[in-house]
C-alpha cells in the first residue's frame, strides 16, 4: 500500500472534510472511551500514521467497555439510525479471532474477524428482532495494516478494504432501536469472549453513508444509497396514504352537506325532558336558566349577605335556597346514653349521644336534589350523588355532570356518548355491535371463525379485530401455541405434550440435543466421486479431490465431474515429465527413452522426488513428491507424545489456559472442541471461541421462506404472510381497501381501525393485529 492512501482527513479546526461529514456527524471511539487513561491490557504504540493515537490490544484479561455515560452518549447518536458507516485502522495477530466493536444486548451490532476462517462477520438484529450474520470471505488477521470501512444505508450493506471495494450487499434491513442499557465494547464481545489482539487506529463512527470517502478522498459518491431509494418511496406513500384520508373526508363533508340543503333548524333546548325556546328562562331548583343559541346554561341562584341578630344564626330552611336567620332556642331532650358517652356540639346548646343520627332527627330533609344526607360525628352534613356537582356551599342542591360535553367519559372507537342523570352510555354506532361498556366492533371475529388464534388459544374480540393468548400448559404468542416441556426442545424439535419433543430430521435425544450424523450411521449412499460431510442436522454429498461440481448441484454426488488437471495446468509434473490425466487425478509420466528425475513443482518450485516438506502457509500440513506427483496431508496428532505441536494439534493441549468458557457462563470446552450454539458452530481454539453461522441445505425454488421458531435454517412456505425472509419486488404492487397501490415491503395501518397493522409482500396483502396495541 501507498503510504499517501493513509492520509489523514479529518479537519482539526472543524470544518467540512471531503466526505461532508461535520464534526456532529462523526464520534471518534478512542476518544470517547478515553482508552489507555484506565482500561489495563491497552497500551499505546506507534500507528500507522502519527497524526492520531493507535493502542495495542493485547491482554485476554482487558475490560475495555464503555461507561453507562458514555455508552448511553454514543448509541443516542445510533439510535434509529438508518445509514451510517464504521471506520477505523487495524493490524490483527495472525491466526487471532476477534471482536472488532460490539453494542452488546444478546449481540444487537457486532463487527467480528476471524483468521481460523478468513471471515470478517457482522452480526446484528433485522427489524422483526431476528438474529443475522452477514458473513465476507476475506482475510483481514495478517499481522499487516488494513483500512475497513462498514458503510449501512438501511438494506445496502458496503464493505471497502484498503479503499478497494471488496463486498456490496442488500440484506435484511438491521434493526436499529437500540434496547437501553446495551453496553459498548470495544476489541471483545463482552467481558469473557470475543478477544482482539493487536492494534487499531482511528475507530470511528460516520452518521451518514458513504463514509468511507473520509478514508478514501479520491473515491467519489457515484450512486444514491437503497436508504435515498427508499425515501422517496415512503413519502410517495405518505402522499398516498394523505390523499386516501382526505378523500373519505371530503366524501362525508359533501354527504352532510347533501342532507342540510333545503332544511331550517330552529334553535331549542333541552333539559330534563322538557323543551325550551330560544331566549326562554326559569327556574330549576336553585339554578336560574336560559336557553341561549340551541344550549342550556344555568347558574346557582345569588343569595346576598347576612346579618342575623345576635340570638339567631344563618340556617338553610326547608325548600329555601338560601340561608334564613332563625332563633337558636331549643329544648334539650333527655338522653339515654351513660354521660361519658355525651358530646357537645358547637352549632347546638343540647348534648347528644356519641352516634347519634343527625340525619334521622331531619337533616335529611335539607339534603334536596341529587344529593344524600351522611352522618358525621358532630353533625350531618349534604354529599352531592356520583355523577353530580354541588350548587350550593352545603351541597344540598346538586346538578348533574354531563361527562359527554367536558370529555369525562371513556367511549371508545366506533361509539357515541349519551349523557344521563349522573353517569353516560356508550350507545353503539348503527351496524356495530358490542364488545365492552366502552367499545364497538364491526363483528365479533371469535364468534364467526374468522380469526388465526391457535387451536390451543383462546381468542378475545377487540375494536377492529381481536387477540390470541395460549390456553394455560402452553406457551406462544396466541397464534402459535405449543406445549410447554419442562426443559426446552433443542434444535428446532416441538413439545407436543408435556416433557415430550419430536425431533426435527437429522436430530435426536430426548430433548433432540443429538445430531444424527448421516454418513457414519449409513443413512446415505453417495457417488463415487463424492465423499460424504455430516453437517447439524442434514450433510452433503461434496466431490472429492479431484473432481468438481458441473453446475447441476445433485444431492449425492453425481454431478461431480474429472478436473484435468494437465489442460488446466494444475498439476506438479516436473518439466522432464509429461502430464497425463486420469478419473480424478492425473500422472506424470516418462517419455519412452528418457530417464526422468521424478521431481515435482510446488508453489513454483521444485522439490525433488522422495522430498518431504511443510507448508509455508500452513505449518500444521506436511506434503511429499512422489514421482512428480505432490501429496499433502494434516499431521497426524498423537496426544500420547510430549513433543506434539500444540498449535497443530489443539485437541492434546492440557493446559487451563487453553479452555474455553461456553456462552451459558457454566460450561467450559477444551481447545479443539466444538458445539453449536443459537444456531452458530463454535470451536475452542487455545482459549478463545471461534462461532460462525451453521451451514443450511439449500432452499430451491421458493418465492416464500420462514425459519419456524426454534429452528436455525429457513423452509418453504406457500403462505406468503407467514414468511419472514422475502425480497421485495417493488414491480409487484398491492392494492389496498381504497384502491392505492402500495410498493411490496411498504407497511400502512388499515383504515377505520388503531390495531390492525398490513403489508404489502410481492403482490399480497398480510394484515395482523399490532402487538403494540395489545
């Protein structure tokens, strides 16, 4: 690499660097962890370039996350991001598997290399909160610097290497609203796997596509991203979904208007079952009203000031609204309770008995419209009735609250308030028919069947739809139910009762923990020409050295054809020799007369016949020249022998060092072990865990995928509204209940209704209840 590729653009002063990318827009990661300040295990060391810090990863004890602060600080900045790009320097340890950044929460976002594999991953959740890894063939741990830019623009996934553009991709779009309290980790997966080892430089995070230009200035944006893409296709959505709306309004707006022309209204009241002309007053108990532009108002009847005399107090009288001055005089009457239990009351000269009724003796009597007399220790006094609100100080006179007008009431979608004495109804619009005191529906869709709750679920009519819970003894979310073991059904095996689990095809054990291993238990016979490879749960019949695949990709095999090695020049015959093919292999033979040395080219050198060597590239596999013919093969491990390469042979290392923790926290691997886990094929390798996607057998001829919960690999599907894996022809529009046409992966909510939620999947309209609404 040219040492001017690496030339550092971000603008100190910040200004604009050729990337159009402000300051705001980019966090650089090392900065923000303050790295080589407290994390152990770092330390700094010379970059590639001087103009920024680089840190040395080196240490499998480090503890290099992000505080609660700052981690909160940096995903606000990724939250509901759609497009942004990773961007950092980096120097990785041969033969070192690692973590490259990781926002931990069940892994949500995660860059991972790994040099057992040659793989750079990047795991992240999809939209429907699905676990993916997109998986790039390439090389990256070689003890040599590389630049990587990750650039995400929804769907469009760009992978540039030393400002080569080695991947573009479209993908399920990543999900990015980043669960609270996800943690920030960088060169590990979190506290005990995922270890980096060696240096990085200039990590940063670009919240915009095509960030890469930052690395790279002489590489321009030439094409608009999937997310420029889609954004015109939402707002051409959101111009349909408008103009569907506003047609159905203006429909009624000119079908009231219909029904007004020729009509005249003449402003009346009503109140109590009477009707009142417009101007007209009275009276109503205490209240003075009059009926004004078609509504009743009242106000409580003004009573002026008092000023009783000396021997008399202000009382409320019998029908009167308000108080009256009267002589406080009366005869105290004997009283049968012990005198202990006589209290004195501040409004009365006579004592009563501790209980005593107040409101028999006729406090009840002042107690008049729509309010109830209640005892009190030292006296009675007036509560307005549910529903109601005083009009007088004492709450003897009470008028009724019309929870309809002041919006106190909780009628829902699809029915209208009616005001009644002290309480409302929620009166059903015509056609609908009831749900709740509260709510209407347009039909019952448990009554009728015309709902997908499971057989095993209960179904509940909601507004304009319904909702499925699992009867008790199983599990699910009300659509699909199954039975509840005690004990989960591994790989993708279902309970079908109580601790029982069938088992998927190529699995067995009670809980289906075993996969069948096809090839030695003699369940397939493949060809001749191919050997047969036992993956979980399925295998492959894969052609053996010497032959190839013609293109037809048979399932045992027989589409393996001979590779002639002499015309495509992959042989290792020496020069003095002549190159002969053979059914899946070749010869080097003498020519007649001549006498051959028998030696062989390898790697564009000679080895001599007899000659046994080691690989350069891979020390763990030892060749020979066998007349001109070169033969390789792994070395052979013997755990028995106290000199066995560990490095070769990880199966024999014994030390505790080398072992590694399962992902449970509970169980431990030795170094050359190997287990699946979440539908990832792990491997321990001298301490550290190696996982990659589990191979799936290929899926033909399917419009239409779903991978059934609990499995790992995706099935074919003739209902399109059940799959979850579908690439969206935007030629294959749908039509929805107003006749707009919507683009296939567009989502709307149906109108008329809060909770029902459709999309649009290659020409076929899927409706569900939102769980958000439940």
């Amino acid at each position: 690499m040219n040492e001017h590729m690496w030339s550092y653009v971000l603008n100190k002063k910040g200004e604009l660097d050729r990337s159009g990318a402000e300051p705001a827009q980019r966090v650089d990661v090392l900065e923000e962890l303050k790295l080589g300040e407290s994390f152990s295990g770092v330390l700094q060391v010379r970059g590639f370039h001087n103009q920024s810090r680089a840190f040395l990863f080196q240490d499998s004890w480090r503890n290099v996350r992000a505080s609660a602060a700052v981690a909160e600080g940096l995903l606000q900045k990724l939250r509901g991001r759609i497009e942004f790009t990773l961007l950092l320097t980096l120097k990785q340890e041969r033969l070192n598997s690692g973590v490259i950044l990781s926002i931990h929460h069940s892994e949500f976002l995660e860059l991972e290399s790994s040099a057992p594999r040659n793989e750079i991953r990047l795991h992240y959740h999809t939209q429907d909160q699905r676990p993916h890894t997109e998986v790039f063939p390439y090389r990256l741990a070689d003890d040599r610097w590389h630049k990587i830019s990750v650039g995400v623009s929804s769907s469009h996934i760009v992978l540039h290497v030393d400002c080569s553009r080695i991947y573009e991709r479209v993908v399920d779009t990543p999900a990015m609203d980043i669960p609270a309290l996800s943690s920030v980790w960088l060169g590990q997966r979190n506290a005990a796997h995922g270890f980096y080892k060696g240096i990085m430089q200039d990590v940063q995070l670009v919240l915009m596509p095509q960030g890469h230009i930052s690395q790279c200035p002489d590489l321009n944006r030439t094409c608009p991203t999937c997310n420029d893409f889609h954004g015109l296709v939402q707002k051409i959505m959101e111009l349909q979904d408008l103009l569907a709306k506003t047609s159905k309004q203006l429909a009624r707006a000119e079908e009231k208007m219909k029904s007004l022309d020729g009509c005249y209204c003449e402003k009346t009241c009503s109140l109590d079952g009477e009707v009142y002309r417009e101007g007209d007053a009275w009276i109503d108990g205490c209240r003075n009203c009059t009926c004004s532009n078609g509504t009743v108002k009242c106000e409580a009847v003004y009573c002026p000031p008092l000023l009783c005399a000396p021997d008399t107090a202000p009382t409320y009288m019998p029908g009167a609204c308000c108080k009256e001055c009267q002589l406080d005089d009366p005869p105290c009457p004997e009283l049968n309770c012990p005198e202990l239990e006589q209290i004195s009351l501040t409004d009365r000269c006579c004592k009563v008995c501790r209980g005593h009724d107040f409101c028999a003796e006729g406090s009840s009597q002042i107690c008049v419209e729509n309010s109830e007399c209640v005892n009190l220790e030292a006296g009675a006094c007036c509560s307005c009735k549910d529903g109601f609100r005083s009009l007088r100080d004492d709450s003897a006179y009470c008028q009724d609250i019309d929870e309809c007008a002041e919006g106190k009431h909780y009628c829902r979608e699809n029915t209208v308030c009616v005001n009644t004495p002290g309480s409302f109804m929620c009166i059903c619009h015509t056609g609908y028919i009831r749900i709740d005191d509260y709510s209407c529906t347009e039909h019952d869709e448990c009554v009728t069947g015309q709902h997908d709750c499971d057989e095993n679920a209960l179904c509940f009519n909601t507004v304009g739809g319904h909702s499925c819970s699992c009867k008790p003894g199983f599990v699910g979310n009300g659509t699909v139910c199954r039975a509840l073991c005690d004990g989960l059904c591994q790989n993708g095996g279902s309970c079908i009762s109580p601790d029982t689990c069938i088992c998927q095809q190529g699995f067995t054990g009670k809980r289906c923990e075993t996969d069948i291993d096809e090839c030695l238990d003699g369940f397939v016979e493949c060809d001749s020409r191919a050997t047969c490879v036992n993956l979980p749960g399925w295998y492959h019949c894969e052609c053996r050295d010497g032959y190839h695949d013609n293109g037809m990709f048979s399932a045992n095999g027989e589409s393996c054809e001979d590779i002639d090695e002499c015309e495509m020049e992959r042989h290792s015959c020496a020069n003095d020799t002549v190159c002969f093919n053979m059914d899946g292999s070749y010869d080097c033979r003498c020519p007649h007369g001549k006498n051959c040395s028998g030696d062989c080219v390898h790697d564009n050198k000679v080895k001599h016949n007899s000659q046994i060597w080691v690989l350069d590239s891979d020390r763990c596999s030892v060749c020979s020249c066998q007349n001109g013919l070169v033969m390789c093969r792994r070395m052979v491990c013997d755990c028995d022998n106290p000199t066995a390469d560990l490095f070769c042979c990880p199966e024999c290392d014994p030390r505790i060092s080398s072992q590694c923790l399962h992902q449970n926290g509970v169980l431990t691997y030795s170094s050359g072990d190997s287990w699946v886990e979440n539908c990832q094929q792990c491997q321990c390798l001298r301490g550290e865990v190696d996982c990659w996607p589990i191979s799936c057998p290929p899926v033909q001829d399917c419009e239409f995928t779903a991978i059934p919960e609990g499995e790992c690999c995706p099935r074919c599907v003739t209902n399109p509204c059940q799959a979850n894996t579908i690439s969206n022809d935007i030629t294959k529009t749908c039509t929805d209940e107003h006749g707009i046409s919507r683009f296939s992966g567009s989502t709307w909510t149906k109108h008329g209704t809060e909770c029902i939620l459709c999309q649009c999947k290659n020409g076929h309209v899927c409706c569900s209840v939102d769980p958000l609404c439940l």
